[in-house]
C-alpha cells in the first residue's frame, strides 16, 4: 500500500474527496458517506483529521464487520508528520480550525427555509464570535506570547452583542430575499476567515519537517493573530455600518 504524508491529507480532504486517518491509514470514504449507521454529518465534520481515538470510544466500532467495512475504505498508509513538544499546541490550534470549518460546511442547508435559515445560522454566528474565536485567540496568544489586544475583545463584544438584533429584525419582517442574504454573509465571512486560519496553519505544519519549528510557529502564529484581528475590525465596522 502506497504511502501518503499527513499533511496532503488534511490539504487534499473535502466533501468530493473525503479523507480520514484512522489507526495510520487514510481512508476514502467517498463509498462509506450514505451508509454510515451515524449519519453523514459525523463524517464530513472531521475530514481531513486523524480520528483514531474518537473512533475508537464507541464501542460498536470494535465489530469484526466494522472493521472489514473500513478495510475496504483504506487506500493508503498516512507517513505521520512528528510534532516536536513546542508546537503541540499550534498543531491542537490547526485542528481545532479545521473543525470549526467541516462543522459550518455539515451545518450548511441550502434547502432550508430563508428565515427558518437565518435565525439558524444567526446562532451559529453568535456561538463563533462569543466563544470560538475567544478560544482562537487565546490560544494563538499563547502560541506567540504577544497578548489579545482588549480593544479587539471589545469589538468582538460589540459584534456578538448586535447580532441577534439583525437577525431577529429580519425575522419578523419574514423577508425571505433579505434572510437568505443575511445568511450567505454570516457563513461566507466565517468561512473567510476560517479559510485563511487553516490555510496558513497548514502551511507551518507541512513545513515542520525541515525547517526550525520555533520560527514557523511563532511567525505564522503571529500572522495568524494579525489576520483575526482585522476580521474582527471589519465585521465590527460593517456591523456599525447597517
């Protein structure tokens, strides 16, 4: 069985090619989304991650069936990237974002009703900006040693505290066209930012197998830090704006 390195897993892995590390094998799930017994939505949010020890705390999945089925769904042997002790933490960092990202994708339904969608996903926004992206950033400031800036938090604040208010207004208006793009902005510009987090984040981690690891956790950290700031100021600005 080929070998396939860690990094162009999590790179290569999406819903049209949905790749997991189980046990230091990549599987393609491609033939597996459908016909898994807990639904597809648990699947596509940890794509492109290694879910060896998630898999491995229900115990349904230690059948013999079970793991004839994943058998069949395994086409390569992952080449694990070491993660020196210093960077453990970035590494939890990039994970995280790219969990974050799979479970906006999951939770995305275009089918869904513009208003039911809206107050939906106005939920999902204030969840990202209250509590996800506070644990983003306190873990970068942890990772670079340079502090969260407070006037930031503050417009953060700001965004979470105005949020319902946009969506509750659209709500009883029951505008549909209005809802539907309200919607599309809220999960475009988390994506955005989500994007570029993983992006970047995947880029220091490929490079850890042959450059000094302290200088490419606390460079791309650094900039990681920089880009979340102005995503803050400039939802804060268009917040105020409308």
């Amino acid at each position: 069985m080929r070998r396939m390195p860690e990094e162009s897993v999590r790179a290569q892995a999406s819903t049209s090619v949905p790749l997991v590390v189980l046990d230091g094998r990549v599987l393609d799930l491609s033939n597996f989304l459908e016909h898994h017994p807990g639904g597809v939505a648990v699947l596509l949010a940890n794509l492109g991650r290694d879910v060896s020890a998630d898999f491995h705390h229900v115990t349904a999945h230690a059948r013999a069936a079970v793991t004839r089925k994943l058998d069949q769904q395994a086409i390569a042997e992952v080449a694990p990237l070491t993660i020196p002790p210093s960077a453990k933490d970035f590494a939890r960092f990039v994970d995280y974002v790219r969990l974050l990202l799979n479970s906006f994708d999951v939770q995305a339904d275009p089918a869904r009703d513009p208003v039911s969608d809206v107050f939906y996903v106005g939920q999902l926004y204030s969840h990202f900006v209250g509590d996800h992206l506070v644990s983003l950033l306190t873990m970068l400031a942890e990772t670079t040693g340079v502090p969260v800036e407070p006037a930031a938090l503050q417009r953060l604040r700001q965004v979470f505290e105005a949020v319902p208010g946009r969506v509750e207004a659209v709500v009883v208006e029951a505008d549909a066209p209005t809802a539907a793009a309200l919607s599309r902005q809220l999960q475009q510009r988390c994506r955005a930012l989500l994007d570029d987090l993983l992006r970047i984040g995947s880029e220091a981690l490929g490079e850890l197998r042959d450059v000094n690891v302290h200088r490419i956790t606390s460079c791309h950290a650094t900039k990681m830090m920089c880009l979340a700031n102005e995503w803050i100021s400039e939802e804060h600005d268009l917040v105020n704006a409308e």
